[in-house]
C-alpha cells in the first residue's frame, strides 16, 4: 500500500508550494522519542500576570533579508514588506522545533504529566536580540525591555511546581545565538543560565555560549551544538537549495571559495575580550590564499580590504561550482556558511586554529568523512597568545569572542594535516587523488539534509529530528537532582 501521507505532502507541495521538498515527507514521530511527551512551555504564558506583553515572532519583529536577523519594527533599514519569512531568520531553530514538536504524536498538553519540558523563550529572546541590534550595541548600564521579559518569564518558570520537582532537570532550552552580553539584564541573565539552569538541557550554536559557566562540566554533559538555519536563495522556497542538483566534481570550475567580512587588526573589548579573531584570520587567509591561482576565489567582501561583496544567490552559485569551500570562525568560533556549504554539495575545508564550530558533530554528522582539517602551525598573525588546547578545567573565558575553546567538536587529530604556513594548504589540495574527493562527496550528500531547517518531522531528517531525538535521549539518562 503506497504511503498516503508521503503522497498527500507531494500533492500538497505541487499545489501550494508548502515547504515540504519532493525528496521529503513529513512524519508524526521520530523513534528515540516513542512512549515520551514533550510539553512546550511558552513564556508568553505567564505574560498577563507578570508584566510582559504577548509577543509572537511573526508579527513583533522584522528579519534583515541581507543577514537574517532580527530587527524592530520601527529599525529604518529596510521596510517591514522586505522583512525574511521568519522560517528563513539565521536564528529560528527554536521556533521550527516548536512547530515539529506541536505537528508531532510526542506533544503534551499536560505541564505536569510531561516526561519533557521545551521552554519556548524564544520570541521574548529575540525581541531582546532585535532591541541590541536596532539600537547597536547596549552600554552595561542600558536597559532593554524585552531582556527583562525574559527575565520575568523565567522567574514565573522557576515558580511553577514542574520546576520545582526536577530543579529543571527535564528542561530543555534552545539559545540559538553565540551571545550578546550588553544592557543592564546581562548579570541576571548568564546567572540563571549558567547557575539555576545548570541541570538543564542546552541547545546552543557553539560550545563558548555555556563554557564561559562556571558550571560547564554540569553542563557540557547535557549540551547539544547545532547549526543555524540557512539562507534560501528563493524566499518563498526555504529549502529550494537543497533541491539543486549537485554538481559533479569534474565540472567544478573554482578550486576553493570562501567570501565574508574581514578586519586586519585585532579590536578589543573591555576585559581582554576580542571581538574579532577570527575576522583577522580570514583576512589573513585571504591576503595567502586569494592570489595563488585563477580558480581560487578567497576574499573578503569589504571593498576596503580588496574585497568584492557578492548576493546571497551569487555566493551559493560559487559555491556549487567549487570543488572545496573554506570554512573559518568569525566574531565568534559559529558560522551560518557552514550550513550553507554542505547545502550546495562543497567539500568543507577546516582550518584552524581557532576552528569554526562543528555543529551536531554530537548527533550524527560525520565531520571525519565529509570533511578536510588542516592544522596551521604559524597562526601568530591572528592569534596573540598561545591557544590551550582542551577547555580548562579551572579558568573560563570570559565571552564568547575568546578564541581559546573554538576547538574542533568532532576529534579531528589523527585525520588533520599538519601545515607549517599558509602557503601550503593550495599544494595539498591540488593533490589529493581523486577516490579520496570522491567519497568526501558522497559524505557531504549523505549529510546535506541534515543542515535544514523544518517545521516538521521529516524523512529524511532534517536538523530538527537529530534536535528532537536528542532530547529525548538525553531524557532518559536524567535524574532529579537531590535536593
Ligand atoms: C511565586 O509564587 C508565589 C506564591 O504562589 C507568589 O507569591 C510569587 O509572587 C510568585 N513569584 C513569581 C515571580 O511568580
Ligand atoms: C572586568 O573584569 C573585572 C575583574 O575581573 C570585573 O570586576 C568586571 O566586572 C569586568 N567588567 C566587565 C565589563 O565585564
Ligand atoms: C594542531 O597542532 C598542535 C601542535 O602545533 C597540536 O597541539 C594540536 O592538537 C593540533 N590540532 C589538531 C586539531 O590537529
């Protein structure tokens, strides 16, 4: 008997364009999570009684179409009918795990018979994130409304006998964003995730957003990294990217690409903090590598450092048509390009130190198969100190833009070429035979579905299933601490 919902969703898709793709058909469950329920606390229900507006994500806020982020709906940028359909903003992870979890068999509608709790802070979150941004970075002793939302929904939170009963160890929460430590809530905002939230899940976009806790090692063993949410090179089609063909490896015409923002200096923030690492890396890179032949395209995009800006849908196209596609840190050790790249079928080449993060190296994305790591002894050029190479047990950085623990998620060290200088990566890659490229390829096919993003149960996975059984998994191995 055919599979009448696969059938139905195809339908669907042709009629009305849904952003089901023909290659995927939506479920109702995933296996890890079968005999487990899943309540959605959303904060907004607290909102009546303790001061906060409702606030609801495709109406409160407007995405940049250029970078996928939340800005206020007054910003003069651009205008609110330029606005990204939401399922497409950098940071909506949380917002289609809901959706997924709502759409699916494991939802409970019972708080207090649940085996799982998901705590949907995410529109007071992004509220908070659009108010930084509209306004630019908040001095510490600005205030942000949205930010003391947050607050006070997770202080209703605490008070609720389902809290109180596990101290929050059946909670999940989703912080789809490496950090923004500005405004007057910042204290009271890393005290409750780093110390009240200590027994909790946390989905986080790089490891720095929970290592800079004093309670990491609490933490780290319920902590999951997953990628951000592509971009879409046809807005009504979030997933149309990961409908195009992959182009085969012989009718690659560009060796290796690689385009983003740069800085040629190090800028620091109060407190030894540096916002840009990984910005001096890539320009670096980009000053070695961007000569070295007519089919290398590695560049910034700033015109000011020799750049050349390129469209989303150019940048994808390179992409395509590359054989290897450079994947480096930027502000912080996370990257959106790093999805983007397994979308377009590129072979990922990591270089660090520091590297970029390794999203769901955790759940099931095979970094060893589909990628290439080259390890570069000479990185004085962008990093001043010497990098420790584990996180410390004793000493934390204190933010997120602290290169120290942009380590590879993914135990990488047997399989790294070692390099001395920059110059060395081209000849390497100009000589690794053709069976080796072959099956990074089909490594990089098989977990190209795996970056998507959808609002529903799928097969095959999506990011959000590997989210999803994660935490169910991670579940069941939970105990209450004792209180
Ligand atoms: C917590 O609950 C108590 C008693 O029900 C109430 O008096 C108090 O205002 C609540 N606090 C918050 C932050 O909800
Ligand atoms: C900077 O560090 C000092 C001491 O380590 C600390 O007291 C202060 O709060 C920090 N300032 C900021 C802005 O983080
Ligand atoms: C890179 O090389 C350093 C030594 O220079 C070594 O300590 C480190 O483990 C290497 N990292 C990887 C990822 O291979």
């Amino acid at each position: 008997m055919p599979d009448m919902k696969a059938l139905w969703v195809i339908c669907a898709a042709l009629v009305t364009s849904l952003a089901v793709p023909i290659w995927s058909r939506a479920l109702n469950d995933v296996d890890a999570c079968t005999g487990k329920s899943i309540y959605i606390l959303d904060l907004a229900m607290f909102a009546a009684d303790h001061g906060m507006p409702t606030c609801d994500v495709m109406k409160d806020m407007k995405i940049d179409p250029k970078n996928g982020i939340p800005y206020e709906l007054d910003h003069i940028g651009f205008r609110k009918e330029d606005t990204l359909p939401y399922a497409l903003a950098q940071h909506s992870g949380p917002w289609h795990l809901k959706e997924a979890i709502q759409a699916s068999n494991h939802v409970s509608t019972d708080m207090d018979k649940a085996d799982i709790i998901y705590v949907y802070d995410h529109c007071y979150y992004m509220l908070w994130l659009a108010q930084v941004h509209t306004r630019g970075r908040k001095l510490p002793n600005e205030d942000s409304p949205a930010g003391n939302w947050l607050i006070a929904g997770y202080h209703a939170m605490l008070n609720t006998s389902r809290w109180q009963r596990s101290k929050g160890a059946d909670f999940v929460f989703y912080d789809p964003h490496p950090g923004f430590t500005d405004g007057t809530v910042e204290k009271d905002y890393y005290m409750l995730i780093c110390d009240t939230f200590q027994h909790t899940m946390h989905i986080v976009v790089e490891r720095g957003q929970r290592n800079i806790c004093q309670a990491y090692w609490e933490i780290s063993k319920k902590l999951l990294i997953v990628p951000y949410v592509p971009g879409s090179t046809d807005n009504a089609r979030p997933l149309a990217d990961f409908e195009q063909p992959i182009l085969p490896l012989e009718q690659r015409q560009t060796l290796l690409f690689f385009r983003a923002t740069c800085l040629p200096f190090m800028y620091m923030y109060p407190n030894n903090t540096r916002i840009s690492t990984g910005k001096v890396m890539r320009h670096d890179v980009s000053l070695a590598l961007g000569k070295t032949g007519p089919n290398v395209d590695v560049m910034c995009t700033d015109k000011r450092f020799g750049g050349r800006f390129l469209t989303f849908v150019q940048v994808m196209e390179r992409m395509r048509s590359a054989l290897f596609c450079l994947v480096l840190p930027g502000d912080s050790a996370s990257a959106r390009r790093t999805s983007e790249i397994f979308m377009a079928g590129c072979i990922p080449v990591f270089l660090g130190p520091p590297y970029g993060s390794m999203p769901l190296a955790d759940g099931g994305i095979d970094y060893r198969a589909s990628s290439l790591f080259f390890n570069v002894t000479d990185y004085r050029g962008w990093l001043d100190d010497d990098m420790v190479w584990q996180i410390p047990l004793n000493e934390r950085p204190t933010h997120v833009c602290n290169p120290w623990v942009w380590i590879p998620d993914a135990p990488i060290e047997d399989v790294a070429v070692q390099i001395k200088s920059l110059d060395e990566l081209m000849d390497h890659l100009r000589t690794i035979p053709k069976e080796v490229l072959d099956k990074k390829l089909e490594a990089v096919v098989a977990e190209r579905e795996k970056f998507s993003f959808q609002p529903y149960i799928t097969a095959p996975p999506s990011a959000v299933n590997i989210i999803l059984s994660k935490i169910c998994t991670s579940g069941q191995a939970w105990t209450a601490p004792v209180v």
